[in-house]
C-alpha cells in the first residue's frame, strides 16, 4: 500500500490538474473546435463544474485551517 501523501501536496497537485483541465476545456470553447451548439453547452457546464469543485476545495481548506 502506498504511503499517504501529505495534505497540501495532495491538495495542490488536485487544484493544478484542474487549473489545466479549465484552460483545455476553455481553449477548445474559444478556438470553436466544436461542431454543435450542444458539444458547446457540455464543455461549458464541464468549466462550470470544475470551477465549482475549486470553490469547494478553497472552502473545504478554509474550513480546516479555522479548526487547528
């Protein structure tokens, strides 16, 4: 079983792979490689959600430094 990471090393590392995942994401919108206006309403909920899930991990790391 693999050793567990420390806390931030791992929160940094989710809040970097999402940071690229919003930039590929924001990249195909705007540079129009999609074909429909439905591709263009997923990829864009897709940014929605992961800038939802960064909210929640600022939150979450607000949350935790209040209880030490």
């Amino acid at each position: 079983m693999a050793a567990l990471l420390p806390l931030h090393i791992y929160m940094r590392e989710l809040e970097k792979l999402l940071a690229e995942e919003i930039e590929r994401l924001k990249d195909n919108l705007s540079l129009g490689h999609l074909e429909t206006h439905a591709e263009y309403k997923y990829q864009a909920g897709k940014v929605a959600g992961l800038r939802a899930a960064q909210d929640c991990l600022v939150e979450a790391d607000r949350i935790c430094r209040e209880r030490l």
